[in-house]
C-alpha cells in the first residue's frame, strides 16, 4: 500500500486530466478525482469529496490521504469533508499549486513516503525554496558567492533528457532533504523550473546543494541521472 492522493478541482476534466499525468509517473499510487459537481457542472460537491476521501482511504490501507485542491472554495470544500470523514487524523490537506504539487506527491508516495513527508513534497516543490507558504525559509538565503556545502556535475545519459517524469523524480526527492538545491542555476525542487532547462541527451547538469543534507541531495541527483532516471 501507499499513501493516497484525493485531487480536488472545480471541474470534472481538470481533476481527471491531473490524475492521468501523475500516474504516469507513480503508477501504483491511488489517486482519486474530485472534480466538478454532482450533476457535472462547474463547481465543487461535499458529497462527491467525501466519497473520493473515503475510497482513498480504503485503498491505501491505512497509510493516510493528502488532499490536494485548485481554487479558494475548492479548499473549503476538501475541509469540510476532512472533518465528517471517517478518520479525519489520517488526511492531511496539501498548501500547493494543483498539478506541480499533485505531481510531485505522487512521486514521493511512490518512493513509499509517510503521509505527512507526501504533503510535504507537495508543499515544498510547489513553492520553491523561498519564504511563504509552504516555502524552505528555514534555509539559508544562496548568493551567488557562496561556495555550495557540496556540488556535482552529471552527464544525461537517457534519451529524452529532462523531462516530465524526471523533473517530478529530481524535485520529489529532493523535497524531503534538508537541503537547498539549484540544478544548473534553477530550482531543485520545481518541476517547472528543471523541465525548462530542455536539457537533453549527452548534456551536463551542475548540481550545488547548501544545508546539513547538502552531500544526500547531489547524490541523489547523481544517482538518478547515472541510471538514467529508469528509462534504460
């Protein structure tokens, strides 16, 4: 069993469609939709969420539940029905951007991560390494003078280099180190940010990490790229 994942949007599609990416990439997480209301219209229903919360809660046997939403409402609603759930403690409500957050939780679910670590992976890749929200503000600021506590440099060796779903394995991992972590002077733990690099086949990635797990990050970094991310 895994942790499962509920995804929360005002629209059927959206929660479906956000599904659909993330089990590309963690196919033996459960990932539920709640998208849309009862009779399919635009909008969020308590009764369609509490019945994703509770199924999700039976498929991961008891490993727990991160809940993840899209807009204000939708936040409301996922609330509400963490409260008249049937284990309330076990499902935690996820601060972060929808499909980056959603991803990046379903990768960490998928490395067999508790449930408070999944929302968290969610948390921290979604809003980056600054300040706020769910930010890594308890690390130190980077400079661009600072030497890094530990750095590499990796050849891509799988063909289609970096993209989505070795984004979503940087970041996802990357997320539960303490640990701040640039890939070739972009955020580690933003899919969006590594997946601009469009670093393909044969090119480098330069990886500086600054924290107590600085040395565990670039490893880990470095150990994705050299099995080429599992696609070999």
């Amino acid at each position: 069993m895994t942790v499962g994942i509920v995804v929360v949007s005002h629209s059927s599609k959206i929660a479906e469609g956000a599904v659909e990416l993330a089990a590309q990439m963690a196919p033996d997480v459960g990932l539920v939709a709640a998208g849309g209301t009862d009779d399919e219209r635009i909008g969020t229903s308590l009764e369609k969420v509490l019945a994703a919360v509770e199924q999700s809660l039976v498929d991961s046997g008891g490993d727990g539940v991160v809940v993840l939403t899209d807009l204000g409402s939708a936040v409301m609603t996922a609330e509400s029905a963490m409260e008249f759930a049937s284990n309330p403690d076990a499902v935690q409500l996820a601060d972060a951007p929808l499909v980056e957050g959603l991803v990046a939780a379903a990768v960490a679910a998928q490395g067999g991560a508790g449930v408070e670590d999944v929302r968290k992976a969610a948390e921290a890749v979604s809003f980056g390494s600054g300040p706020g929200p769910g930010g890594r503000s308890d690390l130190p600021e980077v400079h661009g003078q600072d030497e890094p506590d530990a750095s590499g440099d990796f050849e891509i060796i799988n063909p289609m280099g970096i993209h989505a779903r070795p984004a979503a394995k940087i970041a996802g991992g990357l997320s539960g180190l303490d640990a701040e972590v640039t890939v070739n002077g972009v955020d580690g733990m933003s899919i969006m940010a590594l997946m601009a690099l469009a670093a393909g086949q044969g090119s480098s990635l330069h990886v500086e990490a600054r924290g107590k797990e600085a040395s565990k990050a670039v490893e880990y970094v470095g150990r994705l790229v050299k099995e080429g991310f599992g696609e070999l």
